[in-house]
C-alpha cells in the first residue's frame, strides 16, 4: 500500500507572520511545468482579447468618400437639402487653400448641398432601435464627424444648431460628434427618405452599438427634416 505524503510544515515568515505554502509551491514547480502553465495561460487570454466593443467600429462603411477638409465642393445642380454656414471656410466651387484654412479663426461661409453631393463624404450604415419610429431601424449615411470636417470649422467652434423644416432646432456640442459615430441619415432601411418620412436627411445616434450616451437625454435631438446646419 501507498504511504500518503506527509504533511507540509507551514513555515511563517519572520516579517509577517505569513504561511509560506504558496511560495513552497512556487518553487517546487519545475521548468517544463511553468511552461505548459503558461502556454495553457495564453491560449486561454488570447481569444478573449477580440470579444470587446473596442474590437471594431459601430458601423459599416459601404461608400468611401471623395470629399474631405480642403476639397472642391461642387455647386449643387439638383435640389439644395442642406444648407451649411457659420465658422467654416469651407464653400461651393474650387479647393481651399492651406493658407487661407489657416489666415483667420472667425471664418464665415455657406455651403448649399444636394443628395448627391452629400453623399459623397461617405457612407456608412448601422441599425438601432429608433426611439420615435419605435422599431429597428437600418439607416445609411454619412458620420456627422466627417461631414463636419470637410467643412473646415474654426478652431474655436464648439457646437452644431440644427434647424428643421418647421424651425424645430437642437444644439449638439462638437465633442459628442468627435466622440460617438453620430449619423447624418439619407436613407432609411436602404431608401431614401421624403419629407413625409422625416427626410431627406435626419439625425441618428448610435443607441446600443456605444457606451456613454444618455437615451433619454438624447432623444430630444433626434431632429429631422434638417434644412439648415450652423457651425457655432
């Protein structure tokens, strides 16, 4: 018959008073034994390291956009759904240089958007749960953050006022559009949006796909029908 091991001697530590199993099991580990442990370790880490939220973005792109800072805004030759003015320097027509992005912190201009053109900062899509149409909802258009860049706002700006077709209006700071992707949607369920339907253009924030953001807070500035978007 087996003789059972005798029992290890707990050793206290003459600083603390400590058992010293942990350390005895510690050291009694032999090399091929810490390393099996620690390859064991590693496969179990490594899958978990891709099941976060910051494993990729909220949304899918599925329109790389051709307008950026600096970029030629062509006049619009359809219907204007979008007026853009206040501190930007961005306008309608040929490209902004860099020196005159950068002669003034007070700019002031205008830009007059159709469908098309508008379009062409970008398209991305992602589906929420809307709070007013109550239902999930898959809306196409283009990162309000994007939008806003390639209008060249001045440094000194801090906030989006919105105005919608009734002169419904809402204020947006800036940093929440840097901080979450905030949609410009065009296009719901893949169609495009009539006024009937709140189009052409309205506003979506990411509800479920981000972290921060207060729903009830927030759902005041779902703005739709927008006519006019002033950089303050």
């Amino acid at each position: 018959m087996a003789k059972r091991p005798k029992p290890r001697q707990c050793v206290e530590s003459p600083d603390t008073g400590a058992c010293g199993y942990e350390r005895q099991i510690e050291m009694s580990w032999t090399p091929k034994r810490f390393l099996w442990t620690s390859v064991v370790a590693a496969l179990l880490v490594v899958p978990l390291a891709g099941c976060g939220s910051s494993s990729g973005p909220a949304y899918e792109t599925v329109g790389v956009g051709v307008l950026h800072a600096g970029s030629a805004v062509p006049p619009p030759v359809r219907d204007v759904i979008l007026k853009i003015d206040g501190k930007i320097a961005s306008k309608n027509g040929p490209g902004t240089s860099i020196a005159d992005r950068t002669a003034s912190k007070d700019r002031s201009g205008t830009l007059l958007l159709d469908m098309q053109t508008l379009e062409q900062v970008g398209l991305i899509r992602y589906s929420v749960d809307d709070p007013w149409l109550k239902r999930d909802v898959s809306f196409t258009g283009v990162l309000l953050s994007d939008l806003v860049a390639m209008t060249q706002p001045a440094p000194a700006a801090t906030t989006l006022h919105l105005v919608a077709l009734d002169d419904y209006e809402v204020d947006i700071a800036l940093a929440d559009v840097e901080r979450w992707p905030i949609m410009l949607a065009t296009r719901l369920d893949g169609k495009p949006m009539a006024v009937a339907n709140g189009g052409p253009t309205r506003l979506v924030f990411p509800y479920g796909l981000v972290t921060g953001i207060d729903e009830l807070k927030y759902k005041d500035l779902w703005i739709w029908n927008i006519k006019t978007l002033t950089v303050r």
